[in-house]
C-alpha cells in the first residue's frame, strides 16, 4: 500500500489527528510530505498497520507509537513505563527556576526519564541521578538517556532504600506514584494500560510522599530544594510532611487547569 493508501486506511479506523500523528511518528512523513510522497510505498507499512489496530482497541497512542514528547524533545515509551503527562512540566520549570548549572540534582522515581534527561540537557555540567526501580520503565529509562546522549548517572533501586546514593544533594525532584488504591479501577481505560506500580501511592496515596520526607530530605543540603509533583488534592498533606523535616518556605504552584500541581520548599540553613 503506499503512503496515501495508508492514511486514506488510517482515517477510516482514527481520527484525522490521530492518523497523521502516526504517519508522523511511524514514517517521520507530514502532510507537506504526503503530498510529495503519496503514491510511494513505505518500507514499515506493517508496523503502521499494528498500531492502528493497537490504538484502535483502545491502547494509548504514544504506546501505539513507541513515542511520547516531553519539553521538545522526543522519548521511547511502551507498556511498563508511565506516558510522561504535561504537568510534569510544572515541576521542572520550577527546579530549572534553582538551578545555576552545578548542582547535584536527584529524580526519585525517574519513569521514562523525562525530569532527568530535561535537566541534564539544559544543564549538562550540572550532576543528575535517576532511581527507578521497575526493570520495565528502568529499560526505557536507559534507552532514553543514551538516545538524548544525557549526562545522567542511572540507579536501579527503590527510593525505599536511600543507602542506594552516597551524599548529600542539591535538589531533590520528584513525581512519584501518587494515586490512592481504591480509585485506581476507576480511572479511565487508557489509564488502565499504564503500568499501576507507576500509579499507586498507597492506601491515602501519601506512601511516597512519606518515605521521600523521612529517609531523603535528611540526604538535602542546608538551603537545598525539594520539588514533588502532587495530585490535586495533596498540597496540604504534603505541604506537612515537609514541614515536619524543617522544609522551610514552602509554596503550592497550580497547573494550567488551576489546579495544585506542585509543592516546594527549601532545606533550613
Ligand atoms: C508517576 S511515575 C513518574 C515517572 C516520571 N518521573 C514521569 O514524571 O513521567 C512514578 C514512577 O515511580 C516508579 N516507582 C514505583 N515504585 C518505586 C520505588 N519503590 N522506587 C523507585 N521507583 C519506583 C514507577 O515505576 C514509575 O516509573
């Protein structure tokens, strides 16, 4: 089939967008390209065949593709690693806000990488670390620091234990599994193909917010930053947590939507 036939296919099972979004991520072809290219024949027509059929039953588009983007740049994503979301943005506008270009930065619960990868790249002399502990997003994890040739040291552990990185830090980020238990059959079913170890955050949905407060803000230098991604509806608890680990000026930033989004602080001198 060529290009054309393929998309003309595409329409009749997705949306316009979603369509193009696939001949765009599957064959790097847009509509200007369609129109030069239309009667060519693509080599990975299969490939593009499946993730119709992939997005059709319901999975996710970036798992049909392979692909989500974060801040402009693109990274590899599939089952067992979290779809990096929007939101995430407001987390790390507000740490790129701290940060000079030499700090020493770690991201709990690191998914894809995205939080990691965005700081090393815009600050490459700065010391970034990842700690994931799932080997299916850890593999992503990986794939993604070396596609964006990040200086990103990779730690595969769980943030349970902190003995998994020696000294103290700069800054430490976060956007851990932060859903309650019992609302997660609820959520929507695209939802339901992400991996639910990248979602559950305990029966109040706080499990990690605590372990980050008790065993990683000690790991915070005097005058460093704590950044954790929040559902909408945690600023204050964990607005607490801090507080109880002498986090001093700690602010609740909103998202686009208005809604809580992001809680920081910074470490007593
Ligand atoms: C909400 S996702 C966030 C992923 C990524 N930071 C992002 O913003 O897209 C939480 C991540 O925590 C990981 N995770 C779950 N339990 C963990 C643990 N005990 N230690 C380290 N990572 C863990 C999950 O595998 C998942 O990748």
């Amino acid at each position: 089939m060529t290009y054309h036939e393929l998309y003309v296919y595409a329409k009749s099972r997705l949306s316009d967008y979603e369509a193009m979004c696939l001949m765009e991520d599957i064959f790097g072809i847009d509509r200007l390209g369609l129109a030069i290219h239309g009667s060519d024949i693509p080599e990975s027509g299969i490939e593009f065949m499946t993730a119709i059929e992939k997005r059709f039953s319901g999975m996710p588009l970036q798992y049909a593709t392979g692909k989500a983007y974060f801040m402009g740049r693109q990274y590899f994503v599939g089952e067992g690693v979290l779809i990096p979301r929007d939101d995430t943005e407001v987390a790390v506008d507000e740490c790129i806000k701290f940060m000079t270009g030499n700090e020493r930065v770690i991201d709990l619960c690191s998914g894809s990488g995205i939080i990691a990868v965005t700081l090393a790249k815009e600050f490459p002399k700065s010391e970034i670390y990842a700690v994931e502990l799932e080997s299916g997003a850890y593999e992503y994890l990986e794939m993604n620091v070396k596609y964006h040739n990040a200086n990103v040291k990779l730690i595969h552990d769980s943030i349970f234990n902190e003995n998994c990185v020696d000294g103290k830090f700069d800054i430490i980020i976060s956007n851990p599994p932060y859903i309650r238990t019992d609302i997660i059959p609820d959520l929507q079913n695209e939802v339901q193909y992400e991996p639910k170890t990248a979602l559950d955050g305990g029966n109040d949905g706080l499990d990690f917010y605590r372990c980050i407060a008790e065993k990683w803000i000690p790991k915070l230098k005097k005058g460093g930053k704590i950044i954790l991604e929040i559902g909408e509806e945690q600023a204050k608890d964990v607005s607490k947590l801090l507080e109880m680990q002498r986090i001093t000026q700690i602010c609740v930033v909103k998202d686009i939507q208005e809604l809580d989004r992001v809680v920081f602080g910074t470490m007593k001198k």
